[in-house]
C-alpha cells in the first residue's frame, strides 16, 4: 500500500451492509499491525468477509486508560486501526482519550471517512438538516430526560440522537407528551434489509411505531424538527389538561411541575397549583 506509514488511523465502517466499506479502508485494515476495537466478536464479521486476520485489541470506556498504556509505546513503531462496532469511532463510541493522548503526544493519526448513521437519519427524514444538533444518547434517569428534552423543545435547528431498543418506548411517550405538533423521524435497521423509517407528527409517531413493529431491537436515530417560532409562545395550561393528566400517570408530580415548567415558561408555583388541582379531580 503506497504511502502507509506508522502511527493510528481512524477508521469508519458499515453500520449494517458490510458492502458499504470503502476501498481505502480494507487496504488499511489489511496493512496495519494492530486493529483496537470495540468488541472482537463483533469485529471479526467484517474482517473475515475481506480475508483481514490481524491482532484485535478491545477498547471500551471502562478500560480505555488501561489500553493507553498497553500500546503506548508502540505508536511510534506500529501503525493501529482504530475502529467502532459500526459506524465512525468515537461517534457516542470510545476512542477520545486515545486519541486525545496520540494528539498531546505528537504521534501522527488520520482519518479515513465512511459510513455513519446520523447523515442517512437526516436524509431520509424529510427534515432540514442544513443546521442540526447532534445530543448523543437519550439519557438513562428520569432528572436527565426532562433536561434533554426541555433542551430540545428549545432548539431551533433540528435534533438528532440515538435512543436503544430500552429506552425507546419511554422515548415516544416523552415526545409524545413534550413535543407538539413537530416532525419527527426514527430510523431503524438503516441500510439493512429491514431498514424501517416512520414519520410523523409527535403526537403520531408512537402510534406509527405501535402499529407497524411489535419488537424492538439494536438502536434507532431520531430527528426532530427545530422549534422555529422566533419566541416559545406561553401556554394556557387549561389547555393542556389531557397532556397534564398523561405525564401525572408516568411521572410523579414534582417531575411533572418541573416538565410544564420547562416547556411553557410558567412559574413552577403556577404550574403547581394547577397540577395539584387536576389531581384532586
């Protein structure tokens, strides 16, 4: 391979069909000493199709530090792949501290484009994507979902992140019941067989989803459409009575007050009594 030299290349690869892997990046994988990855097993399916046997070293985020230190001493002799389970490294995927320590340490690293799932996710969205946010992955407790979400209910520019098969139903009942009247898209399976895109306005995407697949699996990208009015309009809460009434049967109230809060501008002392009142009902 012509002009191949030491040091760490950072390599993106198919996110589904494995056909989707560009040239460059199989002639890489075949001429590096070293390929760190995410998991091996995982790995291997791609490396196999294209006859690539190689020396695999897992990273992960609990052993990133450890892995620095394994190979330190062999970037200014071995040229290392560093690659992800699927898509562009470091993408919600480890690799930063690796890199970040090649970087403090002069050693030379570049980076081979590819395939990633954000660019498909918005294409097929029938959203803009001329300006777009990109917020990683739905958070785990319920104090971080109401923070993501009051954050996107802010944003003018589309919004893009992952959810897993987890969290995806509690996903939809939180756009559901935070989101009105906006475009949204989650994809699936992107590039896959049973790829899958479902559209919508907020209030309609769950039932989409509900109607057209029972089981949920692997991980989806959602978009969500900006808010582009030029000031958040304050809301009657009298009007929001039925929303009110299906967050109080998934959260509890101070999660509640603390929702229509955030969306609305209301005084959480406001949106308290009002809360309180609609419970006694």
């Amino acid at each position: 391979m012509k002009n191949f030299s030491f040091g760490v290349y950072i390599i993106s690869t198919p996110i589904g069909n494995l056909d989707d892997i560009s040239q460059r990046a199989i002639d890489t994988l075949s001429n590096v000493d070293i390929i760190v990855c995410e998991n091996p097993k995982h790995s291997l399916k791609l490396l196999n199709k294209f006859g690539i046997k190689k020396k695999l070293i897992s990273l992960h985020d609990y052993n990133e530090n450890k892995i620095i230190e394994t190979i330190s001493d062999k970037l200014s002799t071995k040229s290392i792949a560093l690659i992800s389970d699927a898509g562009s490294p470091m993408l919600s995927d480890p690799g930063y501290k690796f890199i970040k320590y090649c970087i403090n340490n002069n050693v030379n690293i570049t980076s081979l484009p590819g395939a990633n799932s954000l660019i498909p996710a918005l294409q097929l969205s029938g959203i803009t994507m001329n300006q777009f946010s990109f917020l990683g992955f739905f958070p785990k407790n319920k104090k971080q979902m109401l923070e993501f979400f009051g954050r996107i209910s802010k944003i003018k520019e589309t919004s893009v992140f992952f959810v897993s098969n987890h969290k995806l139903r509690e996903c939809l009942d939180l756009l559901e019941s935070h989101i009105k009247n906006r475009k949204i898209s989650i994809s699936k399976e992107l590039t896959k067989i049973n790829e899958r895109i479902f559209r919508g306005v907020s209030d309609q995407i769950k039932h989409k989803i509900a109607e057209q697949d029972k089981n949920f699996k692997g991980e989806f990208v959602v978009v969500v459409e900006g808010n582009n009015k030029e000031e958040t309009k304050r809301l009657n809460l009298h009007n929001y009575n039925k929303e009110i009434n299906i967050l109080l049967s998934k959260f509890s109230l101070t999660d509640v007050v603390e929702i229509v809060h955030k969306l609305t501008g209301i005084t959480k002392n406001k949106v308290y009594k009002w809360v309180l009142e609609l419970k006694k009902l």
